[in-house]
C-alpha cells in the first residue's frame, strides 16, 4: 500500500466569513464548490501553493476546532504578506518550536487551527 495525499476537511460555520478568511486574508483560490441543491450545505475546495484543503458546512463531516499541521518553506515571507493585509480578526506572529523550526498558527473564523512549520 502507498498513501498519495492528504486532503484534510475543516468544518465552516459561516460561508461568507470563511470565504474572507481563506481567500482574502490567506491568498487561497477557491478551486471547486458543491451544494446538492439551491439553499443546501456548501462544500468547496481551497488551495495555495500545493496545500489543498476542503471546507464543509455539512455538520457530518467534520467538527470546528480541528489543527492541521503543514510543512512549509519561505514561512517568514507569508508571514509578511498576510501580516501586510491587516485582516482585524488575527495578528499571528512566527514562533520557534522547541523541535528546531519556526511556526505561525491561524484560526479560522470557526476554530480551526493550521499551524505552518518551517525546520530551521
């Protein structure tokens, strides 16, 4: 057996403020949506640079406060650019880890963490 990628589900508990979040603020391009019909749960696809997440509102597919942990390269330079945006919600700062790398953790609008981590 060969794992070939991990795509992980966050649950969004509002539409609109996800879509400020993910697009606006951390510079994702909304790749794909689906609703089963007008006025149904959205489901849609983000992605940014190779990381490729899923966004629910379905309330059966995942639980708001979940963490996904990503390993990144040039982490200080997004940091930089997000920081430039001045999205009032969030001000993350960039932290060495007691494992040798640097890291900056986001919240989304419904709790989800994504800790980004660089090794030094």
């Amino acid at each position: 057996m060969a794992f070939s990628k991990t795509t992980p589900i966050l649950r969004m508990l509002d539409e609109a403020a996800a879509r400020a979040f993910y697009v606006g603020y951390l510079g994702f391009h909304i790749d794909w949506e689906h609703r089963f019909e007008a006025g149904f749960p959205l489901y849609m696809q983000v992605s940014r640079a190779g990381l490729v997440l899923h966004l629910t509102e379905h309330h059966g597919d995942a639980c708001p406060g979940s963490t996904v942990f990503v390993r990144v390269s040039g982490l200080r330079e997004y940091h930089a650019e997000i920081s430039a945006k001045g999205y009032g919600y969030l001000q993350p700062g960039v932290q060495a880890t007691f494992h040798g790398s640097i890291q900056m953790e986001v919240i989304d609008p419904s709790g989800n963490r994504i800790r980004f981590d660089e090794m030094t």
